[in-house]
C-alpha cells in the first residue's frame, strides 16, 4: 500500500533540511520564507534489521524494504487558509498524504530568522493548525450547503450526511482538530470522502541544533508548556536534529554513529522518526523470503491473511485457500524453513487469521 506523510511547519524551522536528510536527495533549503515551492516526493525505506536477516537467511537475489512517502510542503504562514504565502496550493498538497508531519523549531538562533520573530513552538503548532482548521471549515461548509435541497427534499442519505458533517463543523468552531473526535462505521465514510486534513493523524518533529540554544536542555518554560500540550492531546512527538541528520545522510553504520556522536548528535533521529510514522499510520510489516526475493510488505494492524495478502496481488485476496506462517525471529533462529518445521514453528492458517508484526508468510491460492 502506498503510504504518504506531508512535512508541514512554519517557513525556516528546518522541513527541508529534514527532507533532505530523510531522503538523500537536494531540495532548496536556504534560509528564507518559500524557498521551497512546489512539494516535492521522497520513498524512504522503513528501517528493519529483519528484512536484512531474512534475505541473508535465503541467500536472496534481491531485497525490498517497505517504505513511506516523505512530501516536503513548503512553509506555512498566518492567513494560509485565505492564501497567504501562497497557502492554498500548499493546502492542497496536503491533501494527497495519509499523514502530516508539523516540524517544530525548538532552538534559538539568531542566524536563523523566526517567521515570528521569536521562538514558541505552543503558537507555532496553534498557527499551524487554525490554518488547517479554517481550510476544513470551508470544506464542510461547502458540502454544508450543497445538501440542503435533498435534506429538505428528506432524503434519508443527505439527511444523515448533513448530521454528521454539523458534527464536524461544530469541533471545528470550537477550534479543535478533526481527529479528535470519534466516528462509527456508518459516519467514517461520510467523513473520509471529504479528506480533511485535521482528521488525519499528526505527529509532531521537534527540531533541535546541536550545541545551540535548545528548550529541552535548557528546562525553558515554553518546553514544558509544549510537554503539556502534547499530553492533553495525547500527540506523538520526535525530537530530531535535521541538521545533524543533513550531514549524515550520506554515511552508513559505525561511521555514521562515530560521525554523530563526533557532532554532538545522540539517538538516530531519522530511524526513530521513520518507525514513529509508520505507528502513527497503525501499521505492520509481515515478510515474504525466498532466493529470488526478500520483502518487506505493509498492512495496516489487525489485518486478516487474506487482506494481507492483498498488498502482494488482488488474487491473493479473492482466491485465498490457507497461508503457512512463521515468524522470523523462529525463522531466523531455527536456521531455516526445515529446522523451523521440524520444531513446530511453521503454521497453517486460515482466512481468519490477523497477521502479526513480523510474520512471514506463504500465501496459498
């Protein structure tokens, strides 16, 4: 399945020198509001030790890691949703991803300008999403307002339809995110075919600058407000250095991590960053192995065989028959598909089976 995030934030707090990082590929990152102008697309690999084992395991010919689509948006501003800063394309963009990810800026530098003129990553994230706010708001309206003729017509689709989108509308007014509130499984259709963008899951990236002046380390009243938001709204948040990561992004293994340590960089910010948004996405990677291909597939969490079988070919799905499964730590450690057997390890499953992270799996059809 094909899996996007959209990099969204202010103008200079460092999207495009994580982009670069994430993806190994140049884009403008200069130190002024809109260098970046049209979005643009990274596939990055999901870190798995597993795929690498496994493909070793089986001697195989080629190896496939799952990944993510990274969209690089350019800087968002005050007034987005009425197009300033060019906003309304860049709204759009948006749009097309499964998930958005809002870089945060929590450094002080005086060699980097602030849209703002100072650092606050509390209003940065409230200027941010009153944008995305607004932009839904007009959405719904819209929508609104196209179904008053068969609402009075009562037609029971519209009518049901305009209950769940004033649902939506009145969160909306009261200055809350989308995703904040629940849907069944009759309202989640009417919700999704509009594709708000405050509905879908976001995580937060906080950008730090190694030896600078950073809020975390220096116990600063507007870190611990940020700490406080992110729990009262049970956000996902990264702390990262995108220029440390920038600088790495061309080294590999221990002499990257002699690299970083020798920068003042500490965890893989860009590992932790790519799991953080496959979690937020609710998804797992089940596996296929063999000496032609070692792969990493993607479904979402709590899929069944057949479903997962799916992200492989439709008829996977449809002409199911059984799946044998084994999971590649047995795998790995019986030495083989024959000793793994022989220790009762490998099982035949049905269509009711939910496929498990880290499975890997033999579809039969």
């Amino acid at each position: 399945m094909s899996l996007s995030i959209g990099i969204v934030g202010l103008p200079n707090v460092g999207k495009s020198t994580l982009f670069n990082a994430l993806t190994k590929k140049a884009v403008p990152a200069e130190n002024y509001p809109f260098c970046t102008i049209d979005p643009s697309v990274g596939i990055v690999p999901v870190p798995d030790e597993r795929l690498w084992k496994l493909s070793k395991l089986s001697n195989s010919a080629k190896t496939i890691p799952a990944v993510v689509e990274f969209v690089d948006i350019a800087g968002l501003v005050k007034g987005a949703s009425e197009g300033e800063g060019l906003g309304n394309k860049f709204l759009s963009n948006i749009r097309e991803t499964d998930a958005i990810l809002e870089i945060v800026r929590i450094f002080e530098d005086d060699k980097v300008i602030h849209v703002h003129g100072g650092i606050n990553p509390v209003s940065d994230i409230e200027v941010i999403n009153y944008e995305l706010i607004l932009a839904d708001q007009e959405t719904v309206t819209k929508r609104i307002g196209t179904l008053q003729k068969d609402v009075k017509a009562n037609r029971k689709e519209a009518m049901f339809e305009n209950e769940v989108l004033n649902k939506v509308d009145a969160v909306l007014k009261q200055g809350k995110l989308v995703n904040t509130l629940s849907f069944d499984e009759k309202e989640t259709p009417v919700v999704k075919q509009l594709n708000l963008l405050t509905a879908k899951p976001i995580m937060y990236g906080l950008n730090k600058k190694a030896g600078g002046k950073n809020l975390d380390e220096m116990n600063d009243e507007k870190f611990t407000k940020l700490l406080e938001f992110f729990k009262e709204n049970n956000s996902q948040y990264v702390i990262i250095d995108a220029n440390i990561e920038n600088e790495l992004k061309d080294l590999e293994g221990e002499e990257k991590e002699v690299f970083r340590s020798e920068l003042g960089g500490k965890d893989d910010g860009i590992d932790n960053l790519i799991k953080a948004g496959y979690k937020l996405l609710n998804l797992i990677t089940y596996f296929t192995t063999g000496e032609d291909e070692t792969r990493a597939w993607t479904v979402l969490r709590d899929s069944t065989a057949p479903v997962a079988g799916q992200a492989i070919h439709t008829d996977f799905k449809d002409k199911f028959i059984r799946a044998e499964v084994v999971h590649c730590d047995d795998l790995l450690n019986a030495g083989g598909y024959g000793p793994a057997r022989e220790k009762g390890k490998v099982r035949t499953e049905g269509k009711e089976y939910i496929v498990k992270d880290g499975d890997v799996i033999e579809f039969k059809i």
